[in-house]
C-alpha cells in the first residue's frame, strides 16, 4: 500500500512551484486562482522571492500548501491507499484525498496562519527542539514545570521532540532536559508555541471557519495529527482538525499506525524531503521516495 505525506511550515524554499507552473496548464490555472483568492499575487513571491520574504506569516503557510496539493492534484500517479500531513500539512492531505475543495482549503490555511500570527502577539512564545531522550523522559520533564506552559508539540521520530510553550516555559525545560543527558535542547527560530494551549485564541478563530466549510467525502483514509488513527468519518475529521492547533503532532505515531495499516511505501508530496528523512527514522524497512 502506499501512503502520501504532505509537509508543514519551514519546508518552503525560494523558486518552489515555478517549474510546476511553467510546465502544466492545470497547475498554472490552479496557482493564478490561488492568487486571486488571496488577493496578492503569492506566485511572485514563491517564483522569485527571497528566503525572508517567504518566512512571512501570510505567505508561508499558503505557499506550502499551494506546492503540495497543486502537485498532487496534477500528477498523472497520485493514487494513495492513506494520507496525512505533518501539522499544516494536514489541510494539503484534506484537499489531495476529496475532503475539502482547493479554494476552500487555501481559505482556510490562510486564516489559520493569520489566527496563529495574532495568537502569537498575545502570548511572546516559542518552540525548542529535544534530541536524544526518549518522548517519555521529555513528556515528564515537561510535566513538572508547574508555574509555566511547556508541553510536548511535534512527536517527529524516535530522539527527536519538539516542545512548545511560555519562553520561561522553554528556557526552563531545556535546561533541565541537557541535565536529563539530551544531545540538543535547541530553541528554534519560530514566532510562538505552535501545537500548545498557548495556541487557543487562534484554535477558536479557526473553529468557526472549519464548522462553516463543507466536507466532503474522503476518497482513503487521513491519519490525522492528534489522533494517528485512519479516519474517514467526515464529523470525526473535523473535530481532530479543530483540536489540531492545541494538541501535539503525533508524526511517529501517524507513520506506525500506517505502517500496522498496511503501508509499504511513502511518498513525499510537496517542497523538501524532511518527511521522507522522518518516515525512515521511525520506520528502517519503509520505502520512500518524493512525487514524481
């Protein structure tokens, strides 16, 4: 069986999705009503803008998102037995396998980077990277700082969490977790605690607009983020999307769970090639390989 993954914030890079336009009308025709949707022109920025100018909030979520699901929704191979994405990479997976229309799930990425941006002015926060303890020894250490919000957020593969929270939170928990004998306790350059009850105010943003988007049907299963579970029930997808900005990415688990499932083999859709570097941490025997 085959699984495709799709990738979340941080894997954009300058030029991506400029050949894809040049090459096929359908994906020219996909990203010119993408930048009407918008109401700026994001292939200008993603064909020819620098690094920084793709790390803006409104910009880097949408672009991520266009390169994934204009890939797959143009290739002549996309044929998943299974989906899932790693955090925004959940709504690209949506789109890829029939559940959200593509001007629906652009809008909806859209607001969700905006919501997150707004969250993080209220809450100053971050995220750091732990590498080299088990998740268990991280999930405990996080548990007994009680005066300040760090929690586990991105559960990537085995030795490597990224926890989330109050820049106290961080500070705090790092230390303890270089004490603890991880190899990094590295605080990574992002604007708030994603995945994190820090992570509420936009959480409740994004409800209303999932509770008023039409879902349709699913053609395969979607391991989602907060469960790691297949799922195909359209009420059930939308509450674990809901919960999806608060509660942690369970990657490692998502990957074992398709795994048990059945998959034999990943495919990566979408810019970069950290997914596929993941899925080979978590599972040695998987096949992986990026979309053609």
């Amino acid at each position: 069986m085959v699984a495709y993954v799709f990738p979340g914030q941080g894997a954009q890079y300058p030029g991506m999705g400029k050949e894809l336009y040049a090459q096929k009308a359908e994906a020219k025709k996909l990203f010119e009503l993408a930048n009407e949707i918008l109401g700026f022109k994001i292939t200008d920025i993603m064909f020819e803008g620098s690094a920084e100018s793709l790390m803006q909030t409104n910009v880097t979520q949408p672009a991520v998102f266009l390169h994934s699901v204009i890939s797959a929704l143009t290739s002549d191979t996309f044929s998943p037995d299974m989906v899932a994405g790693h955090s925004l990479g959940e709504f690209s997976a949506l789109v890829a396998n029939r559940v959200l229309r593509f001007e629906d799930g652009l809008q909806l990425v859209h607001r969700r980077a905006l919501a997150m941006q707004e969250a993080c002015e209220i809450n100053p926060s971050g995220m750091a990277a732990i590498l080299g303890l088990p998740d268990q020894e991280v999930e405990a250490i996080c548990a007994e700082i009680k005066n300040h919000v760090v929690v586990p957020a991105n559960y990537n593969c085995p030795g490597q969490l990224v926890i989330s929270g109050s820049l106290e939170g961080i500070q705090i928990a790092c230390e303890k977790m270089k004490e603890a004998g991880a190899k990094r306790a590295l605080p990574l350059p992002v604007g708030g605690a994603f995945h994190s009850p820090l992570m509420e105010p936009a959480r409740l943003k994004l409800e209303s607009a999932i509770n008023s988007t039409p879902f349709g049907t699913p053609a395969c299963p979607v391991y989602q983020n907060v469960s790691a579970t297949a799922v195909t029930d359209i009420a059930t997808i939308k509450k674990n999307l809901n919960a999806q900005l608060t509660a942690p990415v369970k990657w490692t688990q998502s990957v074992q769970q398709m795994v048990t499932d059945g998959a034999e083999k990943f495919i990566e859709c979408g810019p970069g090639k950290v997914l596929q570097g993941l899925v080979k941490k978590i599972h040695k025997e998987a096949e992986v390989a990026p979309l053609d």
